[in-house]
C-alpha cells in the first residue's frame, strides 16, 4: 500500500505543477512573442531602426528586469497565507505589494528616461541614436502599466488562478501587432511614426493588459472576499519589509544572469561579427525554452509556498522536488531537439552557412547545459516560495560571475576556442548554479521545523 500512495503522491504534486506551470509557460511566451512581432514589423523599415530598438530595448529590459524579480515576491507570499488559511494576511499582501510595485516603478521608469541621453555616448552610429533615444524614452512609461499589472497578476497566480493573465498577454499581441501597423506605418489616417510607432503601441498595449486584468480582478467572484478596490493604502513597514526581503534578491539574481549572458554576447563580439551573430541565434533558441521553463520554476514558488503555510514539511519537499524534476524533463527534451535540429533551427534566421555551422556547434553545447539551466531556474523559484532568497542570490553572484565568466574568457581567449570557449564557460556557472540550488533546497527543508 505504501508504494501505491506514494505514486499518487508523486502524480498529484505533478499534476499540480502542470496545471500551474503550462498556462505561466504560455503567458511567458506571450511576452516574447510581442517582442518577436516588434522586430519582424520595425525590420521592414530597414536595419538602422532595427538596430535602434536592439539598444533600446536592451537598455530597457536590464532596468525592467530589476522590477520584474521585486514583484516575484508577492505570488509566494501570497501563497503561505493562503495555505494558512490568513485571510487578512493576503489581502495584506496585495495591498503593500501595490506600494512597493508602483513606487519602484516610478524609480525605474525616471532611470530608464535619464538612461536615453546616455545612448549617444556609447558608441553606436548617429543614425541608431536619432531612433534610440525618442524609442527608449517612450518604453520608459510603459514600465508603470507593467509593475501595476504583475502587481495584480503574482496576486492571483499566488492563489492558484494562472489562467487569466495567460488570455490576458495572448490577447495583447493581438492589440499590439494591430498598433504596431497603424502606428508605423501610418495606417487609417494616423501618422507615419516608424520605430516610435512601436514604442506607442507597447505602451498602449501594456495600458490594455493592466487595464483589463484589473477589471477582471474587481468583477470576478473569486476574489470577492479581498479588497481588491485600494488602489492607495496605507504603507506599512513590516508587510513592506516582507516583500523586499524576499523582492529585492530576485530582482538581484535576475540582474545577475541577464547582465553576464550581456557580457557573454560583448565578449563573442570581440571576436567578430559572424561567431556573434551565431550566438545572437543560440541565446535566443535556449531564451525560448527558458521562459517556459520558468513557468515551472514560478509554479513551484506557488506549491511550496502553500504547504509551507499549511505546515507540511513532507509536501514542500515533494512539491519542490516534483518541480525540479519537471523542468529538467522538459529541458532534456528541448536539448535533444537542439540536437537533431541544430542545422536547421540557425537557418530560420539567417541563410549564411559560417554563421549556420557556428550556431548549430553553439546548439549542441546548449543541449548539454539546458537540463541544468532548467534546475537552476526552477530551484531559485522553490527556493523563492520558502522565501530564502539572499543565499540563492549568492551562489547565482558566484556561479556567474566567479565561475561562469572567467572561464568563459580562459576558454575563448586564452586557450583559443572562441565563441565556443564562451559557451563553456557560460555552462559551467549553469552547472555550478544548478547544483548549489539543489542542495540548498535540500538542506533547507530537511532542516525545516514547522
């Protein structure tokens, strides 16, 4: 009997996962997939926009990336007090959430604007910069829609509702490609605004997306018993002290991984314009299969979160395992697609054979990292809904930066191997990531007194 309950165990922290985690994949893919309408739909105005949007919205997504990981706080948070059965506690939550969301929005939205007058002073071309800065300047307001909507959205994905702000970003590419025609190219009678025709028209997507995930929110019946209606409430310190805590590392371990994967891609660059084309291609292959991945590693922060607040040790290990194991699963088998179809997939996006030959080695050795950086995303989220985020904050700082850059450079510069040697470089921090996370997890539970 004790096998048979403990597969159904198993299965039921699985299926947990899954209802969770694919409906979060699906909204993460949402988001790229807006990004990917912008390019295709700014590239017909020619290269020198595109290149404009490239900068910008690198520049963008490093600021927003910090706001991003703060507002992962709050669906953990919420969680444990909905496994304690803490009402108050939850509406708490959601209201300090919204203090600390808009006010670090407001901060990320001015460094993002003052951020445009330094374009011209980091090398790029004239002709970039007259595009880039109005561009960039423009995306800086629609960080305020996007901190209001994760607000609202970790909220009710922290109570287990994950579906509406999937439709909710699906619908917003919809709105976003129709914006993006009227307003570059200056359909329906409207101008002709080019690139920043695509800044309006995230904007206003964005607006749409807050817009509409708000009314959901204050209309639907399942959240009937919160004060969802206080858009200002009284700051208090210690619900604030909470969120940071556990908001402010993330933001960090983000910034972490997004700023070394940048100094990765400055590195293949030295080398040259093809070995960095190719790497372009690879990053935004293995960039796809993360931010499914990282459904998995925010459905994880969910469960564990709420058998934490139901105090069950035994399910917040299973859970927390369970996660893991599904996002390495998935990722093993995104890696052996990277291996059968590492010539083909570099040909979607450029016809150049050195560039394809490059990428499709850069794929194989992205197969071989991909079930660890699947296991290093999903144990920061498991680790984020036992709220401990400083340590794992640590080992990405270290895993990175102490070990995944310098070998990166050792590798592709010192022994000779090139974009290659980056790539093994990146790797290895990946793996040393993943195993530390791990066991940290690990030691975290089988110590834990609830």
């Amino acid at each position: 009997m004790q096998p048979h309950k403990s597969v159904n165990t198993i299965k039921t922290h699985l299926q947990d996962t899954l209802r969770l985690a694919i409906p979060i994949s699906i909204g993460q893919v949402g988001h790229v997939m807006m990004g990917v309408i912008d390019n295709a739909m700014v590239g017909r105005l020619g290269p020198t926009p595109l290149a404009a949007s490239a900068v910008a919205n690198g520049i963008f997504f490093i600021i927003l990336v910090i706001g991003i990981g703060i507002s992962y706080a709050v669906s953990p948070l919420v969680a444990i007090s909905q496994g304690a059965g803490n009402r108050n506690e939850t509406e708490d939550v959601l209201h300090q959430s919204l203090v600390v969301n808009l006010i670090t929005a407001m901060i990320l939205w001015v460094i993002a604007y003052l951020t445009s007058f330094i374009i011209p002073y980091i090398g790029q071309p004239d002709d970039v910069t007259a595009y880039a800065v109005p561009y960039l300047q423009i995306l800086s307001f629609s960080i305020l829609p996007i901190m209001f909507f994760q607000t609202y959205r970790q909220f009710i994905e922290g109570l287990g509702f994950v579906r509406p702000a999937m439709f909710i970003t699906l619908f917003a590419n919809g709105f976003n490609a129709f914006f993006n025609w009227v307003l570059i190219y200056g359909n329906l009678g409207f101008p002709e605004l080019q690139l920043n025709g695509a800044g309006y028209a995230t904007l206003l997507s964005r607006l749409i997306m807050a817009l509409l995930l708000f009314g959901f929110v204050l209309k639907s019946k399942n959240f009937a018993v919160y004060d969802t209606r206080r858009l200002f409430p009284r700051p208090k310190v210690e619900t604030i002290k909470r969120i940071l805590n556990l908001g402010l590392p993330s933001s960090v371990q983000y910034f972490f991984e997004v700023s070394a994967f940048s100094v990765a891609a400055i590195m293949a660059g030295w080398i040259g314009a093809v070995p960095l084309a190719a790497h372009q291609i690879a990053i935004s292959l293995a960039s796809i299969t993360y931010m499914i991945v990282l459904g998995v590693s925010s459905a994880g922060a969910i469960n564990v979160g709420r058998h934490l607040g139901e105090k069950s040790k035994k399910a917040v290990r299973s859970a927390g395992f369970t996660a893991l194991i599904s996002g390495a699963g998935f990722m093993l088998v995104t890696g052996l697609i990277f291996i059968l179809l590492k010539y083909y997939l570099p040909s979607l996006y450029i016809e150049d054979a050195e560039t394809i030959k490059i990428a499709a080695g850069l794929l194989v050795i992205a197969a071989l990292f991909q079930v660890f950086d699947g296991t290093q995303a999903v144990g920061l989220g498991i680790l984020r809904g036992l709220t401990d985020a400083k340590i794992p904050t640590a080992i990405t700082l270290f895993a990175y930066w102490v070990v995944g850059l310098p070998v990166a450079y050792i590798m592709g510069f010192v022994f000779g191997y090139g974009v290659y040697g980056i790539w093994i470089g990146l790797s290895l921090g990946l793996i040393t990531s993943s195993i530390l996370l791990t066991l940290r997890f690990h030691v975290k539970t089988a110590s834990l007194v609830l």
